[in-house]
C-alpha cells in the first residue's frame, strides 16, 4: 500500500496497514475455523443423536421416552457446538457461559411457563401417562399421540388434524387414555316397545352377540332390562372386545340389531307427537 499520499499524524501508516492486514487474516481464519466447527460440529451431533436412536431402539426403550430424549440431547449438543464456533472468533468462553447463565436466569423468570412444559413433559416421560400411539383425550382434545417433545404433546385427531397442547396443560387436566388396556366394554341402548315379547328380544340380541366373532367370551356380554322409560323398554347390551375392535363392534352390533329387529317384528319406539284439529263454530 502506497502510504506516500497519507497524512502525518505521528504514527507510521506503514506498521498501521500491517497490523489491519494481520488482524484481517487471523479474524479470517478465525471465523473460518468457527464455521468449519459450526457445520462439523453439527454433523457430528446428527450421527451422535441417530446412534443414540439406534441403541435405545435396540434396547426396546419406549418411543416417547426415545424421542424426548433424542431432543433433549440435541439441544444440550448444539448448545455446547455453538459456545465452542463462538469461542473460535477469540471470544472468551468462560465470561460467555456465565454470561449464558446470567441470561438463562432471566430467561427462565421470564419464561415460567416453558419451564413448567419442560418439567411436565419430564413428569410424562417418567410416569408414562400415555405414550406415543395411544388415543387419548386431555387438555380438551382427543386423539393419537404422534409425539412428546420437550415442552408439547403432539396429537392426530380423528378428522387428521395436527394438534400441539403444552405439556403442563395436558398434565394439568384429566387424562382418559382409551388405548391404555387391551379391552374395552361396548355400551349399547336397544329400546323396544311395551307391547314386544322381552324375553324374545333377550334371544335375538344374544344371537347376535354370538354371530359376532369380535366379540370375546370373558367377561360375559350383560344383556339386561335397565329402565321402563315413558315410550320404551331399554335394554342394555354390554360385550367386551379388543380396544382395537371398539368402534367397529359399535357400529356393526347398532347396524345389525336395527336389521335384525325389522326382520322378526320388533319395534323401535321413537318419539311421536299427534296434533288434533278443532274445527269451533264461526258465531
């Protein structure tokens, strides 16, 4: 550089234009180095978090405990990455944890509730309310869990729709897990008429209990009168299925007792009002 034109102002511009270049070429390889780090340190995260996928996999570990702590273990390992790339750039990594600290501190006042998310999802990790594949209802939603993140539950419903609830607000409301044990008790209403032979709807309705291979012998399916309601005679029909059979006995069973009831002359009250007209003399 040609320092002739320059100014004098005491120094020699010379050893200034030295030092700029010296500094320029170690700020470069520093910040070089730290994106090497960065993406190398990254990379080395993904294989270390897919290795510890595969071991607890291998382990038969639960997946929702798999998952959470796959996530759990990539944020702490791209934390530690990312002090290691900025302390390449020359920034003292000692002063930056504490400052780390001093700003999680904060964060976390701030933040209070994520850090009860995170402390729920523990809590849904170690007791194991439900776990991912279940169908469930909490927080005012149901369906499939297809995840439990760090600080969310992720359900499917029904319909297919993707529903993310805080953790500590699936934890702090009631939990009705369906898919929890292997069977389910199928409740059904059949209503007839008074003028219907019960004993002969008592027969029809356990014949078609024993036509349905669905339906389990233990426990045994309670048939039952239950209420002489104004209109109807209501009976009870209670099968136990496999949880996975629920809805496809439910419907099937209401179907075919309707079906079944029409062939052999049973009838199904159903609400009727009568109107009466009056015809009242013009005078």
């Amino acid at each position: 550089m040609n320092t002739d034109n320059l100014p004098d102002l005491g120094f020699d511009w010379a050893e200034v234009w030295t030092m700029i270049q010296t500094t320029g070429v170690d700020f470069g390889i520093n910040l070089i180095t730290a994106i090497v780090i960065f993406f190398v340190g990254k990379w080395v995260v993904n294989l270390v978090v897919k290795g510890l996928l595969k071991a607890m996999q291998k382990s038969e570990v639960d997946t929702t405990l798999r998952r959470f702590v796959a996530n759990l273990a990539r944020m702490l390992l791209m934390l530690f990455v990312i002090i290691a790339a900025i302390g390449a750039l020359g920034v003292k990594t000692a002063s930056l944890v504490a400052l780390i600290g001093a700003a999680g501190l904060a964060v976390g006042l701030a933040l209070q509730g994520s850090l009860s998310n995170f402390a729920a999802g523990v809590l849904i990790v170690l007791f194991r309310p439900y776990k991912v594949g279940d169908w469930i209802e909490g927080g005012g939603v149901s369906g499939s869990v297809e995840e439990v993140q760090i600080l969310t539950t992720v359900l499917k419903t029904g319909d297919n729709k993707r529903v993310i609830i805080p953790n500590s607000q699936i934890m702090g409301t009631t939990i009705t897990n369906y898919s929890a044990n292997e069977t389910r008790r199928v409740d059904l209403v059949v209503g007839v008429s008074y003028s219907d032979d019960l004993d002969k709807v008592r027969k029809e309705l356990e014949g078609l209990v024993a036509a349905d291979d669905r339906i389990l012998d233990e426990p045994a399916v309670t048939i039952a009168v239950s209420e002489l309601a104004d209109s109807s005679v209501n009976f009870v029909l209670r099968p136990w299925v496999n949880t996975s059979d629920y809805w496809g006995v439910y419907f099937g069973l209401t179907e075919a007792i309707k079906k079944r009831f029409d062939e052999v002359g049973i009838s199904i009250p159903f609400p009727q009002q009568d109107v009466y007209i009056h015809n009242v003399p013009a005078d």
